[in-house]
C-alpha cells in the first residue's frame, strides 16, 4: 500500500480479480453475487497475467476449467438464463485462437439478451517484441487484433492499453451487465503485457458494489392508450417471451389473462412463461408451435407482445397475423423491441407493465367473453386429444418418434426439473409438446440456435440449481460438435442427464431441405458409395454410448418406451453424469403448426422437383404483411 494507506499497488489483473469478487447485484431487495466464478483455458496470453493473479486473490472468485472457449461461454449462458440474467459467469481466454473461439458464445449472449463478461488476451501494447505469436498483422491499421472480432457481437467493448483504464471499464462493462435493456455480451481485451503492469489503485475501488437492477415504471400514458384498445378488442392475444421469465412475472401474467379472458402463446424463450395449469395457455407459436396458438394469432385483432423480440419464427416471416384489422401492443424494456411491428410502445419492466395494465383494465369494466373462452378451450382440447392419441402413440413397424420421447421425459419428468435444448428438432418439439406445470422448467435457447450449446449450458444451469435433474435433449448431429464438456461436468461434479435422440443425421434440416428443394443431399450421417460418389451408402455405425463412458458418465442404449423409462429412473439417482442414447425414427416428425417460414426455394432451376417447390414459397409469400417499424 502507499504511505496514505488510501491506495495499494496491483498489476492490472490482480485489480481485476479482486473488483470481481465484490460486485453485487439486486432486485426487490434481493442481493446475490452478480459474478460469483470464472471459466478459463490459459495460454501464454493469460497464464502469467489472469492466471497468477487468480493463484494469488482469487479465494473469492472460484476458477472452473472448461475443455473450450466456446463452451465456457455457453455454460456462462446457461448459468445467466437460469439466474434471470441476475448473475453470470465470466470467462477468461489467450491470444489468437483461444479468444476467437468465443465469438460464437458472445453472439448468442447478445442476441439473446444474456449477460456475459468476456476476458479475451491481445496482443502487447507496447509493440517493442515486435509480431508475437498468435497476432494479426493488418496492412493499414495497425491497432486492430482478432479481438476486433468482439465489437459487432458486445453490448459493451474495451481494450484495457494501461492499468488505469480498468478504473473506468470496468464499472462500465458492470452498468452493461445490470442494465435489462442493453445487457448482452461484454468484452473487455486484455493485451497480455499490461495484465502484469503495476498501478496504485485506490482502496474504494474495491468495495463492496451493488448494482440495482431496473425495473422501469410505465408511462402512464401508454397504459391508457394499451387499455383502450384492449377495450375495443375482441380477439386479444398474448405473445409472452423471454422477458416475463426475466422480470418473475409469471403470476402477473397468468392473472391478467384470466381475469381479462386473453389467450398466451409463447416464444421459444418464453416457454413456460406461464407456470400452472391454465385454459387459456395454447403453448407455443409460431414455426414450431401448436395449431392451436397460431389460429387464434391468425384471427387475433389485438396482439399483446410481452417481453419478445417477435423475430421471423414468431411472426411467421410476417405470415402469422392474418386480421386486416390487427393491432399491436408491445410491452418490453427495451425501447427498440417495444416500437416493432408498429407497436402501441409500452417501455417498461413486464412485471410493472402487467400490474399497471391489469389495474387499468379492471378500472374501467373489462371483462372475459364467454363465447371467446369457449373457443379457446375448445381448440386447446382439440390439440391435446390429438397429441395423445397420435403423437404420443407408437407407430406400427417403426421406432420411437422423438415426439414419442418427449412425451415420455415429460411423464417422468418431476417438479424441479429442468430440461435444456437449443438446435435441430429438439427445441421445436419442446416448444410444441412440453408441459411446465408439474414444476419443470424449460430453458431453449433458439435466438441464435447455437448447436453445441446445450451440453455446456447445462452445466451453468446445474451451477444454480442443486437439486433436481437437468436434462439436455440433443441430437446425434449435434452431440457429435461438442460433447467434451463431459468432462468438466464430471470433473466439477456437476451432474446432468443427456437424452441424445440417434436419427442418424442433421434431419431437421433435410425435412425443410425435402419442403424447399425435393431433394436429400449432405445432411445424413452416411458413409460414401464408391459408384456415385456421393454420401449416400450405409447409416454410420457410431457408438455414443462408449464415446460418453469414456469420459465419465454412465450410459444406456434403449430402443422401446419401457427401455427408457427404465433408463430416466435409474437415471434420475445417480451422482455422476448420465447419458441415455435413445433411437428415434429419421423421418417421424412432429405435426406442423401451419406458419409460413420464409426460406426460399430456387428461383431458377432445371429440375422439376425445385421448381414446384419454388411454385409453392412463392404463393406461401401471398400470406405476408407489411407493418410499420
């Protein structure tokens, strides 16, 4: 320390460290740790800097050792969206390929909404080595590293060229971090050469910090406009998204649509927006939703948007609202989301947005419609009678449908449950079929669908939730990207279960390749026929069962309903990982929804197949409307 005892001397990276460990977020009176651990792989960029200063004030910051850059920052996803983006994890990287490695992780955290604070290494400030291993040399500007990579996929971006500087980034980067309207992934670039520089910092820098989480009142005047078209309305429809999660709005919003007889649909994020048994609950929407949700959203005149981003799998590509007379009310934190669609804007927190409406509402007489709840409940019977009796049945001479198999987990499942998917027909099939209202809670990343990110992020989700299972639902396609992580969780003891549905390719995509092209071309796990040369000879035999063993877990390879929920109990007491290698028919899909997708068909091609297909996107097109943004 100095002689005033108001400074003490660290390097960059110490000061680093020992700021992280005293920051704290709150919200209604609730304070947490708003980073309570790191993820890290060292390398020459970061070994002597972050990872000595980690050695020697790091009692308070647990180091985790992840087996790649990407997926650390997935796990730091997974652990922001289970923790309400109320905490997070930061993550630590080297020069060169090691901070590159997350930039994926960084796009899906922005795009998603999600906290995240990235420590990727760079190159020496100071230039006197001359190029250093791993370092971008671009012809005209000299400044620029592959860490530059960060800046269209941070909500917040700094390199740190002098110690000092981290007494200005950092509160910024923790601002970014708490803030509910812009908070996305934060990257602060650590050349490697001034993570080991000495400064005297000021003893107040490392108080104890608390950041308070906003929630934004709404205008009053957007509430009296909201309520008075709600009041003409006589179709209203709720969309919730990710933001009622984030805001606990759940009962808000569970009461204001059934005190007011309005209709939710949910979002991927949103799934489980609305946690108990409900009528007026029709699932999910949109691409992969439920007939049901998109017949009212079809009819809708008034569409209520909680918390969403309303991207193309919500609106159909514009498709799904099909009244001439629709309106839309947006209540969401962000002032960007909340003006789409021509949106009656309500900026607010949903929780505070919801509680203002529903008083509003009740001031001034409204009230359910018989008739309207009647139909609801009618086409929300119509689809669960058709889901039991067709896709939860087994089909004559085929394998388990994966529709099958959710149906399965969901019985099984227990309150306190978490299952996680991100890619592929997983998600989609959850967002269809998956029922919360046992307690479950059902965490999909689809804002980015990032394949690879669902083993990973089931480790930040088991980091919050010690009891219960956390299962990921995965395909074969995409266990086979990243399934190291394996590893980690059995190092950290951090117990998951995957469910890994073996169709034997990406075969998602060659439905949609089948609906846009007529043809199946690269997306089978396929050995190649010599006489054509085309990956088109024999299914790959791959043992997933041994590959998992190899890295920890515990393994079972089932065939019939009766196998795997044989395999789930047993599963369910283990302590060490669990993966279950479930077979499900290739081409068995779960019923579509009825939206239009806006994925196009070749416009010119000399093969008859492509060109109906092209016939059909273009009379698809017609169902498109354009809103005022």
């Amino acid at each position: 320390m100095s002689s005033e005892q108001s400074e003490i001397r660290l390097t960059m990276a110490q000061a680093l460290v020992k700021y992280l460990s005293v920051q704290f977020s709150e919200r209604d009176g609730k304070e947490r740790r708003l980073i309570p651990a790191i993820f890290g792989i060292f390398g020459h960029g970061n070994v002597a800097g972050i990872g000595q200063a980690l050695y020697e004030y790091g009692h308070d910051l647990p180091y985790y050792q992840p087996r790649n850059e990407q997926s650390m920052v997935h796990t730091a996803c997974g652990y922001a969206k289970a923790s309400n983006r109320l905490a997070t994890l930061a993550c630590t990287s080297s020069i060169g390929p090691g901070a590159t490695n997350m930039v994926t992780g960084a796009a899906l955290a922005t795009i998603n909404r999600l906290p995240v604070l990235l420590l990727p290494s760079d190159y020496y400030s100071t230039r006197r080595q001359g190029p250093v291993l791993q370092q971008l040399e671009h012809p005209i500007s000299v400044d620029v590293s592959v860490n530059d990579c960060f800046r269209p996929v941070s909500r917040f971006f700094d390199r740190i060229s002098r110690p000092e500087q981290l007494l200005t980034a950092l509160p910024e980067a923790m601002h970014a971090l708490t803030d509910p309207a812009e908070t996305g992934a934060v990257t602060i670039s650590l050349p490697q050469d001034v993570q080991t520089e000495a400064f005297y910092y000021p003893l107040r820098f490392f108080e104890k910090r608390v950041w308070s989480v906003e929630r934004r009142l709404p205008a009053q005047r957007a509430i009296n406009g909201a309520v008075a078209w709600l009041k003409q309305a006589e179709r209203p429809v709720i969309i919730a998204g990710g933001g009622v999660h984030y805001a606990e709005a759940w009962d808000d919003l569970q009461a204001f649509s059934e005190n007011f007889g309005i209709p939710v649909v949910e979002t991927f994020a949103g799934k489980g927006a609305v946690r108990k048994r409900s009528d007026l609950l029709l699932g999910g929407h949109g691409i992969t939703g439920t007939p049901a949700a998109a017949q009212f959203v079809a009819a809708a005149d008034l569409v209520i948007s909680v918390g969403t981003r309303l991207t193309d799998f919500t609106t159909g590509s514009q498709g799904a609202f099909n009244n001439p007379q629709v309106r839309f009310i947006s209540i969401n934190a962000c002032s960007r989301d909340a003006y789409k669609q021509g949106s009656l804007p309500v900026t607010a927190d949903a929780q505070e947005a919801l509680r203002a409406l529903a008083m509003a509402a009740a001031q001034i007489g409204i009230e359910p419609r018989a008739s309207y709840l009647q139909e609801i409940r009618d086409a929300k019977n119509r689809w669960q009678n058709f889901v039991r009796e067709e896709v939860y049945r087994p089909t004559a001479g085929e394998t388990m449908s994966q529709g099958e198999l959710v149906g399965i987990l969901n019985e099984e499942s227990q309150s306190g449950d978490t299952i996680v998917a991100a890619a592929g027909s997983p998600p989609g099939d959850l967002h269809k079929l998956w029922d919360v209202s046992s307690g479950t809670t059902c965490h999909l990343e689809f804002g980015f669908s990032c394949m690879g990110y669902e083993l990973p992020a089931g480790l930040g989700v088991r980091m919050t939730q010690p009891r219960g299972e956390v299962y990921i639902l995965i395909g074969d396609g995409t266990y086979l990207m990243n399934p190291t992580e394996l590893v980690t969780a059995m190092q950290e003891n951090l117990k998951i279960t995957v469910i890994l549905s073996e169709n034997h390719g990406f075969q998602c995509i060659r439905q949609l390749q089948m609906y846009r092209v007529g043809h199946s071309f690269g997306n089978e796990f396929r050995a190649r026929d010599t006489k054509d040369n085309t990956l088109e000879g024999d299914y790959l035999k791959i043992d997933f069962a041994k590959n998992a063993e190899s890295m920890g877990a515990r393994t079972w390879q089932v065939k019939t309903p009766e196998e795997l929920r044989k395999a789930l109990r047993e599963a369910r007491p283990e302590t060490r990982v669990c993966v279950i290698v479930v077979e499900t028919e290739k081409y068995h899909y779960t019923p579509g929804s009825g939206v239009w997708w806006d994925i196009a068909s070749a416009e010119v091609s000399a093969d008859s197949t492509t060109q109906e297909r092209r016939a059909e996107y273009e009379d698809g097109r017609k169902k498109q409307q354009r809103f005022h943004y």
